[in-house]
C-alpha cells in the first residue's frame, strides 16, 4: 500500500528498473530488487495519527505483553486501548462522566 502522492514515483522508478531487463511481471521479489527510495515506499512514523479523546490525556501506559499496544485515559472518562499500528482504538470503556487520571497494565497476564 503506497501512499497515493507517491504511487507516480514508485512506477517510474520500477519502470527503469524492469524495462531494460526485459521484465513484465512483477512480483515481490522484483520490487524488492529494484530497491525503491524507502520514504516513497514507507508512511513515516511521524505522519500517523491516533483518534484522540474529547478532553486531555492525563495516563499513558505501554502494555509489557505487546510492545505495539498501549492504554490511555482522558479527562472524557474513556479508558482507550490502542494499537501503534492502527488508528482507531481496539477497545473503547466509557467509565462515565469522572475524570480518570492514570491507566496502568498489569504486570501479570
């Protein structure tokens, strides 16, 4: 999945890649041999964004389980648990309508 504003770059530089050794079908293999520009290719980390929560976030815990998972609460009483690889949260709790202050996992499954 290439980012639409990057899309033109990648085919041209495949293009020149495939033409001259006579290539037509692509594959995986290909494209990984041609060595396309990695910032053409890849979304940066700074680019990606998570749904926030209706008021400011006062606890953020990484999961010790799953490095790419972490739990956030907020002022909106919601308790969040969100994917780094994912926009959306996998897990909304709505607590009500108190302010939550910390979020913490526990250290034992």
């Amino acid at each position: 999945r290439v980012h639409p504003s990057s899309q033109a770059k990648v085919i041209r530089h495949l293009t020149k890649y495939c033409t001259p050794r006579g290539l037509k079908d692509l594959s995986a293999r290909i494209i990984f041999k041609s060595k396309p520009p990695p910032t053409e290719v890849f979304q940066s980390a700074t680019d990606s964004a998570f749904d926030p929560h209706v008021g400011p976030v006062y606890g953020l815990d990484c999961s010790p389980f799953n490095h790419n998972v972490f739990a956030s609460c907020s002022a909106d009483g919601q308790v969040r648990i969100s994917n780094m690889l994912q926009q959306h949260p996998v897990i909304t709790i709505d607590v009500g309508n108190d302010y939550l202050f910390d979020v913490k996992w526990s250290k034992v499954r």
